[in-house]
C-alpha cells in the first residue's frame, strides 16, 4: 500500500516521503482494518516527527497522523460494535506519546482499536468528520479536568485554533452543549438561565470567528495582554503554551489547564487518552450541527500534497484543522 512516511527523524520537508512498498496491516482480535478516506493532521504530528517524544516512540519507519475518517474493511474476532462497511472516525492512539503507533493514518490502510472509533456523523463528509477527533477530545477532557461546570467564567488561549474552535463552540450555551457536571448528554433547556461567560484569544483577523463560534469577549493577543484585564477568569484553558502568562489571568483558587509546554503552578497538564466513547456522547451534536467541524480555508489538500499540507500546519496561522483527503 501507498504511505507517507519518514526513516529518520527531522523536518516534515526533509524527512517526509512518499512509500509504496508497505504491506496492508492486518488487524488483531480487538482491531478493525480501515480503508483511510480522510486523515486530519495535528501539530502533534510534526512535534513527533521532529523526534521530541523519540523516547517513548514506536520504531521507525513511522507512518505519522492521529485522526482519521474511514471504511471498515475487515474486523477482529472480538469486535462488536462495528462490521464492514461501517463509516468509522477516531483518534487511532489511546495515549498521545506513549508509543503512539508506528503505522498512522496518512496511508491507504490503518488498523484502530474497536474502543478508539466512532460511527461517523450521518451529516459529515469523511474530511470534516478526520478533522475532529484529536481537537474535540481535547477540549472536552480539558474540561473535565480543570472543573468547569455552569456559572464560571474561562478564558481559552488559541481559540481560533483546533482545540481552541472545539471549546467554545462545546460550551457556548446557545447550544445546549455539554458543561462537564452534564456530560451525559442531557438536553436540558435551563442551561439557557446558567451564566457562562467565554473570552478567548486569537489574532485581529480572526475576532470573528471568535464571536461567531460564540466568545462573548474576543481578544486581539497582538494589540491586548489577557493577562492585563482587570477581571480575572474562574478558569484558563490554554491551547497555545503560554502557561505563565494563563496563571496570571485566572481568579485565586480558579484552574488552569495547559496541552502544551512547560506548566507553572497552579497549572495542569495532560495528553489526551483517546477513546470513541467520547464522540459517542458527542453525536446528536455534531449530527444536529450545534457543534461543525473547524477546517482552514486553505486546509484540505489531496493525498500527494501531504508535504504542502504539513508545511502549511508548520506555519501556525492555521484556523481550525489541516486535513489530507486519501480519496478524492
């Protein structure tokens, strides 16, 4: 089968290249075998590629990328929940650095852990469902893990970017979405009454997005220092790694969580444990479209462009989500 893949470790530009003599992997027991339709790529991939978790790697060569959208071609014989022809999404890596797999998603073929994927959305095509996994987990165990429940305020750092889009459109209460102490997916009409106040950041060119996502205070990071407001923030989730800075923004004894970087106290951080249950839960919102997918103008690029499309992603001005469409 056809695969991107890098030998060594190094710049996506220089390490990257296209590969056609790898074998279509087989699935074990608990595993299904899928024909890659669409894969998302995250910075976490180019972070891996750079050799900055090659201590807890798998070995090279190493197929790269964490989201994919697909068709179940062959499944395990303990598996239950899918069969083939299923149009599956997920995140194929329960552990985000911890020997994340060595054949990824930019490929023609994957093999996913029954407990890592999810019927794909009925209203998404297989693109916008691969740009989701990563980013809407993220947000959704960041708030779990910095407390946030109905009445508090939050400032999230990088709102216009994947993580960033994710965690205000989940908890913009227009939406009656999901407030960690309501992850059961109640549908409940009083959230409308719960005060929740969302500030976020993001560049001049993008306060729109903010707003339109549902921010009710859109930051300019390039004219205001969020740090500086004189209103401080029951909890910050920071998307970017600016942790001492976010710790200056938050109330006494609020929380702040942070994905990326070094952590100052009181801080917390996590990578992300991957699980399907999770867009489960998330379903009836994604097929309602009270939450969409968040892809960059410019982000979709064809199977043979991988290399542009991680260029693109390595610049950091991307809105959203990159993807890379295996089939046209």
């Amino acid at each position: 089968m056809k695969a991107w893949a890098y030998l060594e470790y190094g710049k996506s530009s220089d390490v990257l290249k296209l590969q056609s003599e790898f074998v279509v992997p087989q699935p074990r027991d608990d595993q299904v075998l899928l024909q890659v339709v669409a894969a998302g790529v995250n910075p976490i991939d180019f972070k891996r590629m750079l050799g900055m978790f090659k201590n807890f790697d798998s070995p090279l060569p190493i197929i790269p990328g964490y989201d994919v959208a697909g068709v179940v071609v062959k499944v395990g014989s303990q598996v239950k929940k899918f069969k083939e022809g299923d149009q599956v999404y997920g995140d194929i890596n329960e552990k985000a650095v911890d020997h994340p797999t060595q054949f990824g998603t930019i490929a023609e073929y994957t093999v996913v852990a029954e407990k890592l994927l999810a019927l794909k959305p009925k209203n998404l095509s297989f693109v916008e469902a691969a740009s989701l996994p990563l980013v809407i987990e993220t947000a959704y165990e960041g708030l779990e893990r910095c407390h946030f429940s109905a009445g508090k305020s939050i400032l999230v750092l990088g709102g216009a970017g994947g993580v960033g889009t994710m965690i205000i459109q989940v908890l913009n209460p227009s939406y009656h979405i999901l407030i960690p102490s309501q992850l059961e997916l109640m549908f409940i009409l009083f959230i409308l009454l719960w005060s929740i106040q969302i500030a976020a950041t993001a560049s001049t060119g993008k306060l729109d997005l903010l707003k339109s996502l549902g921010a009710d205070l859109p930051i300019d990071y390039t004219n205001q220092n969020f740090e500086d407001l004189p209103e401080k923030f029951d909890v910050v989730y920071d998307a970017v790694g600016q942790c001492e800075r976010a710790v200056k923004a938050v109330k006494e004894g609020g929380d702040v969580v942070t994905i990326y970087g070094a952590v100052v106290p009181p801080a917390t951080t996590f990578m992300l444990t991957s699980n399907g249950a999770i867009l489960e839960k998330l379903e009836p919102f994604l097929e309602s479209g009270k939450v969409k997918p968040m892809i960059d103008p410019n982000g979709i690029f064809p199977f043979s462009e991988t290399p542009q499309a991680f260029a693109y992603l390595e610049t950091g001005r991307v809105t959203g989500k990159v993807v890379i469409s295996i089939i046209p």
